[in-house]
C-alpha cells in the first residue's frame, strides 16, 4: 500500500535512505531449493556501483550485500530472504546547503510536501541508493529464470540524439560491458562516451534510452486484463528514478505502420507456432507469445547538474544552487543493470503466478 | 492475482467476455456519501459506445449499465458497488470461422496456450468489450475527483503519422467531443477523420496517440518507491487492449535536452510554490507536484483487418484468413474515453492512500 | 482493501444487500479446465437456503444462481466467474419501522455510525444473505479439492448446552444431511431439534458450535509466519455472520493437558510418516501435516427474536422493538453449507499457493 | 503471498530464524510525523525476552532493536521502517542431534516436506523467536494508537485449568506486570506461578489462555464482509506460534445464552449511544460499537519438554529424542506482549483504514 513493495508471489519490499547506516529488504516468495550463487549477485551489484567509469559519479559505495535469512547451507529454504547493504561515505554535512532549498527537479519539494518531514541528506528515500535493493532483487530473481532459460539483456540504445538503429538481433548481446556506456555497438558507444564526457565537462546531464531484450520466455506469461505482461513490465520499468516513458515493441517507432504491416503473420516452424515478424514485441493480448520481448525506457538527464540554478528556498523565497558533491553526468551506463533487475523481477512473478493458472 | 482487479484501495474488478449475457464487475472501496450522478455515468458509456461514427465500428450495443448494490437512495453506501452491461447483438455464429484458426496479433494464440481452452467468439475475454467496465469504474471515481476540483480530459493526439504539435494549454479542451476523432485541434481533426476513412476504405487499420492531462490535482499523490505516480498511470495506461507505450511529461519529445533545459525551477507564485516551467509533467520523484500531468498513450493499428492475410490454423497449418463483420479502422476515438476512466480510477486511488500518510 | 474479497490467488469478491434486485460477485484465479458441475452448486445453494424446514425461517428464496463468464461450454477458462442470484421476497415496506431504529446486536449502529448512510432493507449488506455468495464460490472451490481427494464435512455439534461428544471418525460423516438439524448423530440431533423448536417457541433464539473436517490434505499447506492454515481458516469462519469463536485441534477442550499429553508423536506407517495421535487437528506450525483438520466455529444466538426488547433510535431516544417476519430460531442448520464452503475457499487458495514454495 | 506480511496499510514484513545472524523486518505504511518513542519500543521487548524470571527459559537474548530508515531526528518520514535484532548465544551445535529427527509438535516434520529443505537450527523459520519482530511493529503502532486514547492490555487468564473469572472492568490492568506470569489478580497469579514451576520440575510443560482487551477503540472499525474486525483479530492471535484457539465477547463461554440474554440493548449515555452490557465483546456485524474488546487466545503446550518421547526420523525410523537446552515450560508470560503487539498491529491498520470510508 505504501508503495515500497513490489511483485505478487515474488515478492521485494526495500528500506532506506542515501544517508542511513544501510539499506536494504526482504525478498518473500522465492521459491525452495535454489542454490544461489552469490558471486552472481555481487556481480550485478558491481554493475550498478559508482565509481566504476568515469562516465558516471566518483563517490565511492562498495555496495557489498549480506543475506541474513532464508539461505541454508547455500540453498534458499523458502523462507523470507532478508538483506542488507551498509551505506559507506557519509557526508551529511555535505547536504546542509540543501536542506531548506528545493533543488530542481528532485523530490525535495513533493516528499515535504507528501509528508511534512523529510530526511534531505541525499536525496533520503528518493535517491537512486534505493535502487541497490533492485538489483539484489533482481539477481536473485534471475537465477530461477536462468534455470528456464530465460535471458535478459538490457543495454544503452540512445544517449541524447545519439541513437542505436539496429535491432538486437543483429548484435553480440553478450558484448554489452565490453565498453563503459553499456552499448553493444562499439561504435556507436565511443561516440555515446564523448558525447557524455562533453556534457559532463559542461556541468550538464543527458538522459536517453536503455532497451530491454528478453529471450526464452515461455509461451502464457501475464494476466488478463490489468496486469497484462507489458503493464507490470512498464509499471516496473517507471518506477525506476528518472524513468518517464516506456514502450514494447514497436510502439511509438511503429506510429506510421497501418495494421497489415503491424500484424505478425504466424507461421508453423518445426512443429512450433510463432511469428514471422515480431512488431509486437512477444507480447499478444497481454501475454508472451514465446518471441523476444523488446522494450525501451527514456530516462530523463540526471536533475542535478554543476551549474547555477535559481530555486525556492522552503520559505518560498527565491536562492541560487550549485550542484556539489560527485554525481553522475547521465544515467544510462548504471540503469543498465537496474532494467536487468526490474525485468527479471516481472519475469520471476509472472513465471510463478503461470503455476496457477491451469487444473 | 489473476489480474481481473485493479486499485489497492478504490478497486475495480471485472468480468465478462464479449459474447456472455453481460458483463460487469464490481467497485469496491468507494467511500460512502456520494450522490452518484447515474447520467454522467451513461454519457461517458456513450462516449464509448461503438456506431457513434462513420469511423468507428458500426456495430451496435446500448451499453446501460446497470448498478446492482452500494447505492442507497441515490448516495453510496460504502459497500460494494455491483454492476452489470448486458451484451447485445450476439452472432456467435460469425466466430465459427475463426474457431480454429489464430488471427495475427488477436489473443487467440497465447490464450489458448496459457489456459489450454478459450471462449473464441468475438474475442472472449481479450475482446475490447471489456473496456465497457472500465469506463463505469471510471466514471464513478470521476465523481470522486470532481468534489476535489481534479480534472482529466484526454484527447487523440496523433493518427499515423498526422501529428498534434500544440500544447494542452493552447487549446480548449472543452471542444474534444466537437468532432468525431475527439482532437481538440479543428482543423487537424478533419485531416485525422480524413485519414481514417482512407485506411478504412483499404480494409486497413491504423494506430496512434491518446494524450492524457489531468489538472487540479493535489501537491503528494503517489508513493515511493515502486508506486509512483506516473508508474502506476502507466500501468493502468499499458493495461488498454493495443496500448503500446506510455510516457509522462517530455520523455521521448525531450531526449535531446540536457539537464540545464529539463530541470524546471522552482518559483514562488501567490504564496505558492510551483515551477516555471513543466517539463516533468506533474510528477517529480514520483510524486505529484501541483502542475498538470501530461502524458501520451501509443495504441498500435487494429488486428482485424478487411484483407486477407495468411496465419496458422490450431494445427499449426497455413491458411488464408480475412476479417469479417463491423471493426474499428482506429480504436483512438474510442479510446478516449478509456483513457479518462483508467486516469480517473488511477488518481482515485491514490487520492484515497494519501488520507493515511500523515499521523 | 475494503474487505468484499477472500483469497489471494482463487479470489472471491462479493457484492450486494438483501433488497436489491440481486447479489452477486467475481471469483476470479480459478484454475482453468475444470468441468463445472453447476448442480453441484445449486446443490450447496439448497442446503443454506432458507424456508427448507420447519428449525429454519421460513422465507422463500429460491437461490438460482446464474453463472456470467468465465465458463466455456461447462469449462473454465481461467478468465473471472461472474455470477449473480436475483433476490426475491422483496417486503421493503416490512423495514420501515426499523429504518430510525438500531435493533440490538445488528449492523444498524455500526454502518449507520461507520458510513453515514446505510440501507436499513433487511439488514442490507450485513444481512446473511450475504452468505449465498460464499456458496457458491465455495461451491466451485471444492470441485478443485474433489480432484485432488480433499473432503470437507461440517456439521452441528452443539445447539445450546446439548454437546456431541463424539470424535467425528466415530459417525458417518455421510449422514449429516439426513436430518434437518445436521449433526450426524441421529439421537442427539432429536434433542437438538427439539431444543430449537422450545427456543423458537419462546420467540427466542440459540446459538452453538459447527465442527469442520477436513480430509485428505496433502501435507504442506499453509505459509508462515502470519499465513498459517489454521489462521487463515479462523479468519474465514470468524468473518461469517455471528461467528464469534474458533479453535482448531484441541484447543479449549484440551486446556488441561501437559505437553507429554498434547504432544503427537510421529510414527512410520506403510512408508509414510503421520502421527499417532492428533491433538494439533491437523496443522503443526502452521503447516498442514497430513491428518484431518478439524475446527469448530461458535455461532452466537440469532440477533433478531420474536420478543419486546428496549433500545434507542437513531435520535437517541429509548423505544421498544419486536422482531417482525420469518427469522432463523437457529442459525446452525444453515451455517454448516457456509462453513463448508469457507473452509473450501481456504483450502483451495492455499493448495494453489503451495504451487510456487518449491523451485 | 508466502506469508511474511500483515497488514494492509500499516504493513509488517518479517524475516529471519533463530540462529542466523539477525532477525529484523520492515513497517511500511507508518505515517509519517510520528516522534518515536525508542525506549518505549525496548520496553516491549523486554517484556518478551527469555531469562526474565524462573517460570521462562533461561536463555539469554538481549534484543535490542536497530531501526535502521524510516526516522530523521526523532521522527517518522512515512518511508519504510526497517529494522534489525541481532541474535545472540548461537550454539548451533546444540541442534545437530535434532538435524534428521521430526520433534513432536514442532515444524520439523511439515516444513521439511513443505520446501523439501530447513534449517533444522532451533527451529528456524518456526522458532518463536520470529515473533520478537512482531513486539517491534506492534511496539510502534501502539503509538500511533496513543494518540487515539486507544489502550491494550492482554494478561494471562488461564494456565492448565486455574482459571480466572472475573470480568477486567474488576481488575487494575496497571498491574498486569506486578507478577511474573502477568495476571492481574495476585492471588490467582501465586496459584499460576506455583502450576507453572509444578509442570517445570516434571519436565513438562503446560497451555493456558491470553486475554487481550482493547479500550478506547473508536465506533467503525472493521471492514465487511471477509475483513470483520474480530476476523482479522483473530487471524493475527491464530498466527501466534502455539495459538490454537480464538473468541471475542462471550462465545464459547456463552453457549449456554439465548438471544434474549446474549443481546447487548442499546441505551443512551451522556447523549451517546453505547450498549447496556457487551456480550459482543466491542464489534457487531464485524465493526466496533465503541465499548471495549475483549478477547481469548488459547494456547497450547510448549512441544519441548524435558522428557523422552519416540519419534521417527527423517528416513521414518523409531527413534528416542529428549528436550536439551533452555525452553519454556509455558509460553504464557511471554504470549503477552506478542497479543499485544499483534492487536496493536491490527488496530492501527483498520484505523488507517478507517480514514478512506466517507467521501
């Protein structure tokens, strides 16, 4: 209810803010007898870090993250996994100059405003810290779909104007860490890298788009008729922070298309029904079909940047701000993993609620 | 669970297929006290109504709504509130044709694999008739937002590739229903109605926009983290048969802006804090701020097509299939008032959670 | 939220008051591929109906209750079942002398104080009519559970102070309805049918105990720590109209014991392991293991009595009420279809449940 | 889903076992602007923790709560709570003789057959230690409850068959804690304590009954039909590890009644309307009537007892287990903050709750 829960047999609830001694969460519903790898989720943990490149923020988190329940001898037993991940560089002073003013853009003004109180060192309950917790989610969730042999790939597809134009199918998906922006066009990615180095030296942000590719879904996933597949996908993809428009298959690529180009002819293919074309993304009626699903999320330029700005103050009153500290000039490169986690917790609930469906 | 409910404390659940006796569903969670204005409900039923126009489908259905419990002498009760559309002009027999075989982009494919058995005629369940439900849910929580001063008006904002290039601001969203496309734009209503008919005419069908504003809204309705405001509008936005893609604010239209640009200040207005300009679209960190909400819906060309097309049969062979009966050559005009209703059922809801979020 | 729906996965939502045109609700996650029985159903509709023998009230309902959707020629199809059952008998002028006055230990003060507004018709929502609804989704619940081998018999085992003290492997459980008491012990329900028509004499009424049990359970349903089977079961049968008590095992009766008495200990028989004794009634922290549940539930003495009694009216003012119309003398006979069919939506939303424990 | 939640608005998430590192959890849905009082928070747990007094084991846990987010100086933001018990006194060791045994009335045997895995260390998941983080979030809607006038007071009404009778309007519930097994009659609390060491020295261990009353409620909580307020209350007191039984108002003890004697007259009081007596225990038609609640849980024997007993073991042969370490000989003393918590958790929800029912 108070929204900080997420899936309905797979089920994420996070706490935290930037600035606590940690955060962290329970993941409820993970099924018996999973032996998790936890390299794996260390490992997705590195991916969203800061400090990795220097095409994102400088701060310094080691984001290590301990389970505390529900793993026995290495297996899950079913039972609630509870976590935690240590916040590490405090600097509360460092936030003092923000706390009676309304940085733009930031959750400053709506969170005092919802609430009457707010913790303002780092953003509190709206910083993208949170997201740490969706990873951990998310890592966990994607050692069951490994078991299916589900894959998810996200990468970054646009950065400003600078755009991807091929399909995925014509990439090497496993490439995508091979440069730091995340795209699997090395091209395409230098000039991404340059054009975020350009803005950073600028004291700017950019937003742009990370695409979502999802292989081997089965054939059945998603529920009529709220939480159809691509509903509780784009639900999830725009809670992400700076998230603010999503779409699956061609949706506002494919505006001009008339419906005898838009419909995906099914063909007969050893035995197995699919789909000559895939304009709709895997998704019919909001359930898989069994085909790729592709999806891309716009994220908007990081909201604070390294330039005078003119705000209000809590008392209405007109100041002047500067970003300080050491932020991320674009979000792309570490919302990558974090689509890979939101994705992959979809994927796992609705994969448990199919367990229902049938006598 | 099964995907059949939405709204955690306003919540609509439905029923129903295409070809039953009726569908309907019941609102349970509407607070007691309100004076229930049975009319505007039934005009906004009409605005959904199929034969309204020469571009919409011409089949006919009265769609009354009957409401069945949780009314009182004209006041609800608080108890849940039953209702029920009786279905008219049943021709099962249209659907033997397509019995066994898959339309392209229908569900009959992916429901006959998830469930294993499925009620084919007109669509069963994944039919857009049920949307019908939708807009009675809806047009209750309107009366909700009314007492509050929140309004919502949607109104198609792109056919194709014909584009709406005005601000909501700039228009007199009053004059939607002037004409049969439901633009508030004259002029590029007629090009929309022309382009409509001459995709109609080809037995073809074409997609779209729906644009959403919802004004008046209170400063804190969403919650952190995963239901934020404009993820859950997204959500019930996907959850639209042929919706595609959502976004909220400038998302896709602001991919080249740079932070600098984005970030809209903070002013002081009357003693009240806003922001000079929009670029957000009313949320920040998930949160409403006081300023409209914005946001745009994509709707991908109409399945059924008056062409012929080749697809499998149940058994996996090719044949030729082509559409029959009364179909909507754009779904966007009908649309409109779906819209409305899932942004009403929507801000309801979480008008409804930000009574609990203060001691 | 607003407490009309039961279940998390096979979901009953219930809508309707005692006067209105019909009630009715959704259940919505049942599995598809189930060949409904619909006599079946209308069999339980026959045994809470009321009028069905002379302990009952004598008020004529017919009970038909018309399945909506979800049902393919007699197969779910795992979309929502709508049903609905036409009230008749409608007297609503028999209610007026109660319309300004709160008759004792009904809903009158409550709702009124609650909700501002209430239908004062017969008790309106917080009439027991309510509880046809409970049927029939119980109804299609245990059409699942016959599937599986799970069988629920409840029965009276207490009216007043005439207690049946016999364990219920000791009865045949098959004759419960062979007298209009249903207690399947012949001799004692002589003394209990005798007892109701004394009280029913008097214009008084008298409350007592239904047992449950239920056979044939796989071990492993129920979830800790909040979901226990025998929690979620109490909650369902307490939520029954006059339900004030529950207990399941040896709970009161077996206050006395010692752990070394209360203990069951496990042994090995045929290959399987399952106690010798069954104190704990079938559920061992919180998990079904194997042996029959068993439970009773503590109905209170019907509210409504053919006698004067003092109360206030809506002013405030004392003034003296009567019973008027055909009321239960006993509530018993009629509560054992309820409490079959609560404790088959139970069982059946807990074995769907336990579909997603293992990986 | 799996069970580790309760609440709807106010919402408790556990996790954790009794030989893991910590247990903890997370409260969302507090709202914010709530001066938390710690101390009163430690109090409760102090009343839960072992080695309090000779009737109660001997271990030695400090449990000291860290709330980890949630709170800024003092304050509750309405972000979730989390928060963290450390466990102590870890001898693992101590529990490698139960590894491949099934403990009579323990969860060994149902757990292991529910995920096909455990942790076999005292008792995991089903150790009463999870209930710690139950005192945790009912210690902190309690005062949210404060605010509201409302008070909770459970205390021990039974151990084995020495029984109090009299009414709590005839005892000072301000001593409650004046006596190690928490029964505000002293003479009756020698007479329990004397039972309890009695059973201790035999080995054994003994049951009894908490009774928990709730004054100061307000008129109108409780949410029909399956959300009645003494059906979740129920619920809540069922999930307690040991808790067997339920009633509210006079129920197993009324049987005896008719509905002339059971019926609560209404009366006008200082221009309110109240009821003369309350055998409904504070809640008609499942919504609080405003007078106090009075509740029973009964409990069962402690399963560990110092005693041998036959068992099998996990390949089902017969073998001989004997309690080891430092358990309980009756759970009672302890049961009584964890009723109280539990009802203060349910409270707080449905005054939340509560919030959303009128326009």
């Amino acid at each position: 209810m108070a929204g900080n829960s997420i899936g309905k047999i797979f089920q994420l609830t996070t706490y935290g803010e930037s600035h606590a001694e940690s955060i962290g969460g329970v993941i409820d519903g993970c099924p018996a007898g999973l032996s998790l790898d936890l390299e794996a989720v260390q490992h997705e943990m590195q991916r969203r870090k800061p400090g990795q490149s220097k095409i994102v923020t400088q701060r310094k988190e080691e984001d290590e993250v301990a389970f505390l329940s529900g793993i026995f001898e290495g297996v899950t037993t079913g039972t609630p996994i509870g976590f935690q991940i240590p916040n590490e560089d405090h600097k509360s002073k460092d936030y003092d100059h923000i706390k009676d003013v309304y940085r733009p853009n930031h959750g400053d003004f709506t969170y005092q405003e919802k609430y009457g109180v707010r913790d303002y060192r780092g953003g509190g309950r709206y910083s993208a810290r949170e997201t740490a917790c969706r990873v951990v989610g998310g890592a966990v969730a994607q050692q069951i779909l490994d078991k299916e042999g589900i894959r998810i790939d996200s990468y970054v597809s646009q950065v400003g104007l600078i755009k991807l134009d091929k399909c995925h199918e014509d990439m090497d998906l496993g490439t995508i860490d091979d440069n730091i922006v995340r795209c699997p066009d090395p091209e395409l990615a230098e000039q991404m890298i340059a054009r975020i180095e350009e803005v950073r030296k600028e004291g700017d942000t950019i937003g742009g788009v990370v695409t979502g590719i999802i292989q081997g879904l089965p054939v059945g996933l998603g529920e009529p008729v709220f939480d159809k597949l691509h509903a509780d996908l784009g639900k999830a993809m725009l809670s992400i922070n700076a998230a603010k428009g999503f779409d699956c298959g061609w949706a506002f690529a494919g505006l001009g298309m008339k419906g005898s180009e838009f419909n995906d002819a099914f063909v007969s293919e050893d035995g197995n029904i699919t789909t000559k074309s895939n304009y709709s993304g895997g998704v019919q009626a909001g359930i898989s079909n069994g085909r790729d699903i592709y999806f891309q999320v716009v994220f908007k330029p990081v909201s604070t940047i390294m330039q005078k700005q003119m705000t209000v103050n809590t008392d209405g009153e007109e100041v002047e701000i500067e970003g300080r500290g050491r932020h991320d000039p674009c979000v792309l490169p570490r919302a990558v993993p974090i689509v890979d986690a939101m994705a992959a917790l979809v994927m796992v609930d609705h994969l448990l609620r199919s367990r229902t469906t049938k006598l």
